[in-house]
C-alpha cells in the first residue's frame, strides 16, 4: 500500500529512497573497510599508472557492496511508500546483475593479486547480453513501445525493432562510461551523484512537456508511475553515503563492483524515464572519459605509436599535467553541475512556455 501521494509530496518522495540508501551504504561502507582489510580483498594499482597511486596499493576494494546494498535499501524504501512498481524492481535487478559481474571480475584481480579481472570479451559479451535482456522486457514484458523522445524538440520518434540494439547500446556504453571514470579518489562517485539527483527532475519535466507538446504519440511510451524514477534518489544517497569513505584520500575504492552497477542503474533508469538522450549532456565528463581512451588506443594503433593524451583516461592526463586529484574532481564534478542545470533550465522554460501555450 502506498502512504505517499506521489504528486502532492514530491520532495518527501524523493528525499525518503535517497536518505535510505545514504545511510545503508555508509553503515555497510564503515563495517566493509575493516572486513575487506581482513580478507586481503585490496586493490592492485595498475604498473603504468601515475607515481602517485602507486601508494594506493592495498586499499581495500570492492566497496561497490556498499553501493549495492544501499540502492536496493532506497528502491524497497521507496515501494513501501509509493506503491509497488515492477518497473523499479527489474531496474533494481540489473542494477546488481551488473554489480555482479563487476563482482567477478574484482574477485578475479583480487585472487590473482592483479590489476586485470575478466578479459575485455567476457566483460563486453556479459553486458550486452544483461542489456539485451533489458532491452526484451522494455519492449515486450513492460509494453514500453519503441518510441524514443528528442528532448528539446519534443518529438517521438519511432524506431521499431532497432530499439532492442538502441537500448543495449546506450546501456553498455554507459556501464563502461562510469568504469572508466572510476579512477581518481570520489570522481565517479560524485559525478554519478550529481547525475543520479538531477535525472527525476528531467524525467518530471519530460512527461510534462511531452503531455503537452505530442499528444497520445507520446503518451503511449511514457510510464505515468512516479515510483518508477526512485532508482535516481537511491542511486544518489548511495553515491553520496560511499563519496563519506571514497573521497580523498580514499579509505576504500568502489571497484567494478560499483562502477558497473552505477552506470547500469543510471542507463536503465533514464531508458525508462525516456530521458537516456540527455545521458551525453548531463554526464558529459563520462562520455569524455570514454572519448579519451577511444581517441588514446586508435591513435595508438593507427599512428604508431604516437599518443594524443599524456595518460587515458582524460582524467590522469590532467594528473599528469599537473593538477592534483582534488582539483580534478571539483572540476569534473563541477562541470556536471553546470551543464545539468543548463538541462533543468532549458525544460522549465520550454515547458513553461509550452504550457502558455496550450492555455
């Protein structure tokens, strides 16, 4: 039974997952790093990283256990409130399938005492198959449609069955996206924090814009349950219970076990708020941190040798470049701020018009 009006109580709706999963995770972070320690469950830094993290040898990992604890905290907390919702419970699934593959390749590095888990093919052909899966119970379990909504132009676009391809790609270039961030003191963390409390906000703003610019095109792929956006204010007070031990100088480092859990839950909540194309503007520094190792490896390969970077991905080029970790953090973190704003900005304005508009 729901005890929240979902509409008439927004900020407890969302204040209620996100405090939830703050204080799980930071609870289960603070008993993981003695235990972790306990087990040798350490990182090994990789050989061609900065000198600096060389000293980071030996801090524990996997703490991406807490992450996953506290999202699924937040997800039940917010069911019990709101109202059931199949939707958040399957995003909640993949959200830890993928936390469990991450799993395993941790546990791999770990027992290999390694910087190198599960080969890049195994990693790739796990994740493609957990996002085709997604991509089947959006369109045919959940009845989703295959509609895909330009924001800002507010149209919906219908692209049949090469939906089943969009959805996986979009998921398995996320996922990969946040791992690849995931190599400074708190940068994913907190970039994946900033993302994770502004998308409800989008998602919002999306339904009521495509309401009142597309009629029932629109409609048909748009979910009206409010429950459904929860997975951001649990991904959120997870991010942020985690960033209390992974901010500099890191007691604990999240590992796959986290990264890859945050960028599926990310992925798959903005796929069913049918915001995922504000995914490249809100999370900008992931989609440049993954541009870096792309344009790194080609011109690697294609020019013999030679590099475009100081180090990939773009965050140790600017290690190297000089700039301490804290100052890089702050300003990708910062960066996301901005450029979410802008997004938040533009949506209350084009819906403020268009609802002038329609009046």
């Amino acid at each position: 039974m729901a005890y929240l009006n979902a509409e008439t109580n927004l900020a407890l709706s969302l204040a209620i997952p996100f405090a939830v999963s703050l204080v799980c995770t930071a609870l289960v972070t603070a008993r993981l790093i003695p235990w972790l320690k306990r087990v040798k469950s350490t990182q090994e830094i990789y050989e061609l990283a900065p000198e600096e993290h060389r000293r980071k040898s030996g801090t524990p990992t996997m703490g991406g256990i807490a992450i996953l604890c506290g999202t699924a905290a937040g997800c039940v907390a917010a069911m019990i409130c709101l109202g059931f919702s199949s939707s958040l419970l399957f995003m909640l699934g993949i959200t830890l399938v993928f936390g469990g593959v991450g799993m395993l390749d941790d546990l791999k590095k770990i027992t290999k005492r390694q910087n190198l888990g599960l080969r890049a093919r195994q990693k790739l052909a796990l994740q493609i198959v957990i996002a085709l899966a997604c991509a089947i119970y959006y369109v045919v379990v959940a009845d989703m449609g295959t509609y895909i909504i330009l924001p800002f132009a507010w149209k919906a676009v219908n692209i049949g069955p090469w939906m089943f391809a969009y959805i996986a790609f979009v998921i398995v270039a996320a996922v990969n996206a946040v791992n690849l961030t995931d190599g400074l003191d708190g940068l994913a963390s907190s970039v994946s924090f900033v993302v994770s409390v502004f998308f409800p906000i989008f998602a919002l703003l999306g339904f009521s814009l495509s309401l009142l610019k597309n009629g029932e095109l629109a409609i048909v792929a748009i979910s009206r349950n409010m429950t459904d956006t929860m997975i951001f204010p649990a991904l959120a007070g997870a991010c942020i219970g985690f960033l209390v031990y992974n901010r500099y100088p890191a007691k604990i480092f999240m590992g796959d076990t986290g990264s890859l859990a945050i960028g599926g839950g990310i992925a798959v909540g903005a796929i069913f708020a049918h915001m995922e194309l504000l995914l490249p503007i809100a999370g900008v520094v992931f989609v440049i941190e993954a541009l870096s190792d792309i344009i790194q490896v080609g011109s690697y390969k294609l020019r013999n040798g030679k590099r475009v970077f100081k180090m990939a991905p773009l965050h140790h080029h600017f290690e190297l470049s000089g700039w301490h970790e804290k100052k890089v953090v702050t300003v990708f973190a910062t960066i996301t701020i901005a450029l979410c704003a802008v997004c938040a900005f533009a949506l209350i304005i084009q819906s403020t018009l268009a609802g002038a508009a329609a009046g």
